[in-house]
C-alpha cells in the first residue's frame, strides 16, 4: 500500500501530517483522519463546518501510553496519562473514555479562540483515530453530521442552509479572556440574519463584540452576533457577497487592532483519509 503522503492524488495539506509523522517517527502513519472547525451559530441552534480544520495522523501503540506531537507546537510533546498537559493537547486529554496506546502527530489550521472552535477540531479528529486503531466506541462531536450546504440543529438533525450570494463573515476580535462567557439558550425564528441579531441583543457579549456586531449592521451585513468560543470574543456575521469588501472595511476602521477575517460556507464534515 502507497503511504498517503506520496500519493498525488491526495490534496497537499492532507498529505503534509502524514509526510511529518514519517520524518518524526521514522515510520508510516496506519491512517489519517480529517475534522473541520465548526460554526456554533446562536450557541449551538445551528452548526456549520468550515473548510478549515485539524489533521491527525497515526499508529497503534500497546503500551496503553498516548504520545501526542504538533506540528504547530513542535516543543511540547507529551505522553498521556500525565498531570503536566500543554494547553494545546488538552481537548484530547478531554476525550471521554479513551483507552488504549496510540502515537499521534496533530495540524490545526485555526487560531484557538478565533470562532471555528479548533479544539472541538482537534477532539474529533483524535477521537476518530483512537476509534479507529482500537475498534473503541468513543464519543465524537457531531462534525461527523456536516454536509455541504446544510447546518446541523440542536437535535442533531441535517438541514439545508440557503446561503445563495451570502456569505458567514467570522471576525476574531484577537480579544483573549480567561472570564467565561455564559450563553443563553436560543431559538431559531424567522430568516437566519434576524435570528442572529435577536440572539445577540439577548446575550451578554464584551464591549469588543458589541462594537463589532454594530459596525457589520451598519455596513449592511443581513445579521451579527456574537460567537461563543473560548477564550476568544469573536463575532460572524451574515453578508451578502457583493457587500464583504466594505463590511470588512467598516468593521477594521471602527475596531482596534485590526480583526482576522474568515468566510465561511457550510462545509463537509469530519472523516477518515486513509
């Protein structure tokens, strides 16, 4: 069998991790699994996946110790079980109920705290390796569930999200707090835009998202609110296309520093690559 990172045929960050866990290991990863950041609009009544997202690649291992290594953080490996856990490899320290040996090299692609949720990425994407080399049945966030075009509710139930011409605008404030923020539940009434908005005026975001969500109205974005994804204090918003430029514009020129800006369309979900 090719090792996945010298097949062609597989997109080029795809193939990056395993070529990585080659170098680092000195041997081929047995698989490679994929989960995208998700979208967790009006505090989880609508989820979305992105196109951006955390790889996984590894081997079995069966001396019960999880080896864990970035690429994004090359000096902080470190073996599970152990009380000295980098924040980095903490949701997978998280995992509920794993067991069982595995060497793990880990990419994420998101700023942590910048509204994709990079951990729930990184979670998934580790639970369905230590699934897959053990044959165990762990508990995966439902990015398993993410379709093209379709958000997933409350319930766990795929639907359709007509996004024709508009765009999800997600903007990290770059504002890091260790104070949670705590969300109120939320309901989906009415066209996507208002919900949002009326979701927002019902929370209690920081005085960065306020200015945020008022400055992407101003500028003509259909709805704004805040995003619950810590320890970030970011902001989406919903934006026709055409509009994207000026929204940007309006939201830099009234918000200091100067925000990171991603554009999101529902995207597929977590899978395994090889």
């Amino acid at each position: 069998m090719i090792d996945i990172a010298d097949r062609p045929d597989v997109a080029p960050e795809l193939r990056l991790v395993p070529h990585a866990f080659r170098r680092v290991f000195g041997q081929p990863a047995q698989g490679v699994w994929y989960a995208p950041g998700v979208l967790s609009l009006m505090g989880g009544a609508l989820t979305v996946c992105a196109k951006w997202g955390a790889i996984v690649a590894g081997i079995k291992r069966d001396d019960g110790v999880l080896e864990l290594a970035s690429i994004n953080r090359p000096a902080e490996r470190v073996s599970l079980p152990t009380d000295d856990v980098p924040e980095w490899a903490a949701p997978i320290a998280q995992i509920p109920g794993w067991s069982g040996g595995a060497t793990l090299l880990c990419s994420v692609d998101l700023p942590r705290g910048s509204g994709l949720r990079a951990g729930d990425a990184l979670a998934c994407a580790a639970a369905m390796a230590l699934s897959d080399l053990h044959g165990a049945a762990l508990s995966i966030h439902g990015a398993y569930a993410g379709k093209p075009g379709h958000a997933v509710d409350r319930e766990g139930r795929v639907r359709p999200i007509d996004l024709a011409g508009q765009r999800l605008l997600v903007i990290d404030t770059r504002i890091r707090r260790d104070r949670p923020l705590e969300p109120r539940r939320a309901c989906v009434d009415g066209s996507l835009g208002d919900a949002m908005t009326a979701y927002h005026f019902g929370q209690r975001p920081d005085p960065e998202q306020d200015a945020v969500v008022s400055a992407a109205l101003a500028a003509g974005a259909h709805g704004a609110s805040m995003l619950v994804d810590e320890p970030g204090r970011p902001v989406v918003a919903l934006v026709d296309t055409d509009r994207l430029a000026t929204v940007r514009a309006t939201i830099s020129a009234a918000y200091s520093p100067t925000p990171r800006y991603l554009t999101v369309l529902p995207s597929g979900g977590a899978y395994r690559v090889t």
